[in-house]
C-alpha cells in the first residue's frame, strides 16, 4: 500500500534536531591510543560532534591524583599531563568536553569497590575535602590553560550512574556528594555549569524527585539535568554474546517526557536543560544488535522526535575503541561504536551523517519519514526507515510512498541524490559474516569491509511539473535513505556539443 504526500513549503515549525549535541566515548585515557584519534576524526570530518563524554577522568591511569611525602606526611600531587593531551585533542577537533567528574582515585578512595574489567574505583571520597580541592584544582587549571570563556562552555556532570553500584546506589549519599562537589565547580568558577544525577533507568521516580527536592531545599546549585536511556529489555546470554528483546523505540520517547514531567513540579527544574547523557538500544557491549541495519533503523526513528523533550541524547559511543567488559575480541562483537575496528563505518554511522545534514525548518514528520528544509528553501532533506520489529522477520511488506514538494524558485528542475543503507549496501556486519566472521581480518579483508561499509548512492533528476517535483520511496526492512533535493545549475554560458555523448550513459535525464 502506497501512502501519498503533498509537501507544504509554508511552515514555520521547527525540527528540534539535538542528534550531534554530544557522543559518548569510552573511558577518558582511550584517548591516548592512535586508533581512537583515528575514529574521533573520521566521526568529526563526516558528522561533526559539539561535545564529547566519557568515564574515568579521576581514575589511576589517567594520573592526574597522587598523594607524595612530604614533612613526614602524605600531600595531594597533581598532574594533568595525560588530560591536557587529550582534551588539546578534542578541541583541535572541534569538540568540546562534556566532563564527567568521576571515578574516585585510589588514593581518596573510602573502599575498594569498583565497575568494568579496568576497575574503576566507585566508593565515596575518604576526605571529602580533598576531593573537592582536586576537583576544584582541576578545573583551575582548565581555565588557565584554555581560557575561562572556553571552559564556561563545557559542562560539568556529578558522577555516573549512582543508582546502581556507584556510590552503592544510596541516594542520600549522592544528594550530600553532589553537594560538595557541586560547591567546588562554583568555587572555581561562578559561571560553570554543572549537574546530575547522571542515573540509569532504575528507581527513576524516586531518584529525580529525592535529587530535585533536595538540591531546591537546600539551595544547591543545579543548572541542568542527565539521565540515561538503553532500550533494551530481557536479555539472554550465549557464549560471548547478550541478546535482547528490544522495547519499542516509544518507550524511550515515554521516558523523556515523563522525565520532563518530574522536573516541571519543582520551581528549580522546570526551565532546565535535559541531557541524555548516554542512550542505545543496548546496554552491553556484547549485543550483536550495534552492529546491523535494524539498528540504524531504530535509531533513525528515535532521533526524528527526541529533541522534543530532550537538548540533548548522547549516542552511547562513536568508536568500538572500547573496554569496559574486556578487550573487544572480534571484528564484530557487538560493541557501542558508530565505527568499529579498523575505522570500519557501521550501518548507525550514517544514521547520523544523514540527520547531522537535516535542515532547520520541520515539513512532515510521520513513523516512518522526515523532511525538513534549509531556512533558505533550497534545499530539502529527507529521511527515511522502516525498522522491522525484532529484525527478524522476513515477510514484511515495503513501505512506499510518493512524496510531492514545491517547485525552488522559477521551476527550475531538481537533482535528487539518494544515500541508502539496508542489508545488501553499508552493511559491513553482513559483509563480515559472508566473509566467515573471522575474529582478526587480515588487511586484506580490512580493505574489502571498507569498500563494503559504503551505502547505495543514486542521483536523479526532477522534472517540475505543475509547481511540484514527484519522487517515489520504497523502503524495504530495515533500510535507512537518505533524499536531498537541490536545484539544478546550469552554466549561462551556451556549452554546444555536449549532446553527442548520449547513448553512452552521459545526458541530462
């Protein structure tokens, strides 16, 4: 069944498009590996990320904490050699830091529970003191090295996730933490922002409402909100794999606004910033399901209407460089990443590409397209998916539509460049498998993965017909397209000749 629509130019609705605001990344001191460089830089050149989040920025590796003798007794000593490298990085990138302020050092650690195979510290500071002067050091030496104009537009979040293991899930102890913590960002700067509680989707009623009413009683300061969003639901596990049932992409939008809803009873929220600081389909980096074509369906879909409610959804990561349960250990292996090993783009990677092109002004949005326009008007972009539930079923009929829009400026005619990724183009997952799934390509199939990660490129070109231009959409499962009309140029000069090359597949269509 085919679905018709008359695209109407004149619209003064707005696309609230947040998609590149802020990526994830995997714990801070990644960044000091050369393929990481690799991935944040292709991720930049081809989609272009405002700010960048990660763990671990207090942990061991990273160095920045040691206590030293001195007079007999042990003294705080810092050291920002490892973080000044990266962050010079990201900047030099174009991507600014959305800092995350955790994990504990051992050095301050109260105990010795930690998360993740790298075994980041999660316990509560034993001098509270002596926290808030490394956090407060820390951020000092930002702004002496960057400016504080630069640094007063990062942000600043209080911990990760502290309704599960970290800070042993104890909600009176984070609301005392963030306190303090949050006094020390202020102490070096009035003008930063920070904010929290960074928590999971566990206990949320209880968590927002304890967290806001506490920070509005007792007057600490709070200039934005974070959670997280994961969508997948029960799991099962087999051999190096966790497979999921997947909630349908509403639940996340349920989240959000039921989030917004939280925030607007308290007098301190209701205006705020909400940033979903970490979201994916799923939780592990062991699901199969980062890696296909139905996953960059999902996430197409989730992205054409997140931005009603949130400024930002933070794609849990762009680079399969990642190890928070052990070193990948296969090409595919069902990591985070928007690209995988070997620079590799996955399927979700041009999901992204195709929204970071997305125009400003909002024509039509239904469950399964988006256009919208430039604020010029000579441009239009679609987006399109057909997410087949589960991903598993074969037998589902194509979505179609014919889609009319109105003529640019003068009726000149229209090219239309379609960019399309389903299972038989940009698949590099599918390509893999075809190849045997070997653990560690050699550099040879590294080549050929490259050469197969590419989408389906088409031009064509648009008559104008009574002030419309037609196309036609046919969105087999799991497909994501991508449509930018533009009008077409011609020289003004007469250019005799040209016309002799037809019948060899050069000639104006």
């Amino acid at each position: 069944m085919q679905k018709d629509i008359r695209v109407k130019k004149e619209t003064e609705a707005v696309f609230h498009n947040q998609a590149t605001m802020c990526v994830g990344s995997g714990r801070m001191d990644l960044a000091l590996q050369e393929e990481y460089q690799q991935h944040l830089a292709l991720v930049q050149k081809e989609i272009g990320f405002s700010y960048i989040r990660g763990h671990g920025l207090f942990c061991d590796q990273m160095g920045i904490y040691r206590e030293v003798e001195q007079d007999g007794r042990k003294v705080p000593f810092y050291n920002f050699t490892y973080v000044d490298r990266i962050f010079d990085s990201y900047l030099k990138k174009g991507i600014k830091p959305f800092v995350e302020l955790g994990f504990m050092p051992s050095a301050l650690a109260s105990g010795q529970q930690t998360v993740f195979y790298w075994k980041g510290n999660v316990t509560l500071p034993e001098d509270v003191g002596k926290w808030q002067q490394l956090v407060r050091k820390t951020l000092e030496h930002w702004i002496s090295r960057y400016g504080a104009q630069e640094v007063e537009s990062w942000w600043f979040e209080v911990w990760n996730e502290p309704n599960i293991v970290f800070l042993a899930g104890d909600l009176e102890e984070y609301c005392a933490f963030y306190r303090d913590t949050a006094a020390a960002v202020k102490q070096a700067d009035p003008a930063l922002r920070v904010g929290g509680p960074s928590i999971c989707g566990i206990d949320v009623d209880r968590w927002l409402n304890g967290f806001f009413s506490y920070c509005q009683e007792q007057r600490v300061p709070l200039d934005f909100v974070t959670r997280h969003c994961y969508c997948g639901g029960e799991t099962h596990k087999n051999g190096e794999y966790v497979h999921h049932h997947m909630n349908e992409p509403e639940n996340m939008t349920q989240e959000l606004k039921q989030t917004r809803e939280i925030m607007k009873r308290y007098a301190l929220t209701k205006e705020l910033p909400l940033h979903i600081t970490e979201f994916n389909t799923s939780y592990t980096s062991r699901s199969l399901v980062h890696d296909t074509v139905y996953n960059a369906a999902y996430i197409a879909d989730l992205l054409s209407r997140a931005g009603e409610d949130a400024d930002s959804y933070s794609y849990w990561t762009f680079s399969d460089v990642f190890e928070e349960e052990d070193v990948p250990k296969a090409q595919f292996h069902g990591g985070f990443g928007l690209v995988a090993m070997g620079g590799i783009r996955k399927p979700t990677f041009y999901t992204y590409r195709f929204y970071a092109r997305a125009g400003k002004k909002l024509l039509y949005r239904d469950e399964n397209v988006l256009i919208t326009a430039d604020e010029n008007g000579q441009r239009y972009h679609v987006i399109a998916w057909n997410m087949t539930a589960q991903g598993l079923r074969q037998d589902q009929e194509p979505k179609k539509y014919r889609i009319e829009f109105p003529c640019f400026g003068g009726g000149t005619d229209a090219m239309q460049f379609k960019t399309c990724v389903d299972e038989q183009h940009g698949n590099a997952g599918g390509s893999w498998c075809d190849m045997g799934c070997p653990r560690t390509p050699d550099q040879i199939q590294l080549d050929m993965l490259q050469r197969l990660s590419v989408p389906e490129m088409v031009s064509t070109r648009l008559k104008a017909a009574g002030g419309y231009y037609e196309t036609e959409i046919c969105l087999q499962q799991n497909m994501v397209a991508e449509f930018e009309l533009t009008p077409c140029r011609t020289t003004d000069q007469p250019y005799d000749g040209f016309e002799e090359a037809y019948g060899f597949g050069l000639q104006i269509r």
